[in-house]
C-alpha cells in the first residue's frame, strides 16, 4: 500500500513537473512571438519615420536647386538669341560686300550695300543695323591685301604684282536683353565685317 502511494506521488510529481515544463516553454514561445511582433512594428515605424524625412529633404533639395535651375535656363536662352543676332548681324554683312563686289560700279554704291545688308537682316529689326563707318571700297596690292594704296595708277604701284580692289562693309546692332543682369549691361552691341574683291 505505502509502495503504491509512493509511486503514485511520483507520477503525479512527474506529471506536475511536465505540465510546468509545457506551461513554461508556452510562456516563453509566447514572449518570443511577442517580442518579434513588437520588434516589426518598431521596425515598421522607424521605416516610415525614415521614408517621412527622406521625403523632407528631397524637398529641402528640389527647393535648393529648382532657382539655379531656370537661371541656367535663362542664361541658356539669353545666350541663344544673342548668338542668333550676332550671325545676322555678320550676314547682313557679308550681303551687302556680296553687292558691292558684283562691279566698279557697284563697289562705290554705299547706298545700294546698305540696302543690301538691311534686305539680308529682315529677320531682326532693319532699323537696328548700322554702318559704322560707313561701306567703302579700297585698293590694295595682290600679294599684301592688308596694305592700302591709292587706286589711281594701282597697276604701276604694285607692279609687279597685280593690283585689286577690295570692298568693306561693316554692320553693328544694339539689342537689349531679356532679363536685367546685375553688374551686366542692359544693352549689347553686335558687330559684322566683311571684305571681299570686287570683280574686275
């Protein structure tokens, strides 16, 4: 009888002891699930903080950079049409020596040159383009075109060498700007020159 109790306490003893064992690594699957979810939504959140503040100073950098932005693109545009004006400006020119260069008679037509350039320029303001000096015409000896001589007796000047006689026509423009610069003028002014013989 004492025997049968005795082992009879020692089951229950071992079955207290599995059901505490069971209860125990309940609770600490428990806690670590727990733990986990806790960890994933304070990864969650931080995630979003972070998400938040990247958002913020992509901002902070478009608002930083957007105002450097359409200045080069101002620039981009100023600079554009002045390159376009000056390309008139030097074709203008060159159409007006193109007339001149046509004759003798037409290279001492400063009017007929002028006309000629103002025609070639009508995409700008024909008003706008002047002749400073005026479109003349010169002589000068073939091997140093650089050098003037008088065009009377031009043959026996630059003997032995042949004599020609070159046409010029300078052209200028004042165009003002789009945009007021600061420490830049409002206003630029444009140059042309052009240089051609005049046929004999």
């Amino acid at each position: 009888m004492k025997d049968a109790i005795k082992s009879t306490g020692k089951a229950g003893l071992s079955l207290s002891n599995t059901n505490e064992s069971g209860s125990t690594s309940s609770a600490r699957g428990f806690l670590k699930r727990t733990i986990k979810a806790d960890s994933l939504r304070g990864a969650t959140a931080l995630l979003r903080v972070a998400a938040r503040g990247n958002a913020g100073q992509a901002l902070v950098e478009l608002a930083l950079v957007f105002p450097l932005f359409i200045l080069l693109l101002v620039a981009g545009a100023e600079l554009g049409r002045l390159a376009y004006v000056k390309s008139e400006v030097v074709n203008a020119a060159r159409a007006g020596v193109a007339y001149g260069a046509q004759s003798h008679i037409s290279a001492a037509d400063a009017a007929g040159m002028e006309t000629a350039a103002k025609s070639d320029a009508s995409n700008i303001l024909s008003s706008s383009i002047t002749f400073s000096p005026a479109p003349t015409y010169f002589c000068a000896c073939s091997k140093a075109p650089g050098s003037h001589v008088s065009c009377t007796g031009v043959s026996a000047r630059c003997s032995p060498d042949n004599g020609v006689l070159l046409v010029q026509v300078n052209t200028s423009a004042t165009v003002g700007t789009l945009f007021h610069w600061p420490g830049l003028p409002s206003t630029i002014t444009l140059r042309g020159q052009a240089i051609m013989t005049a046929e004999q």
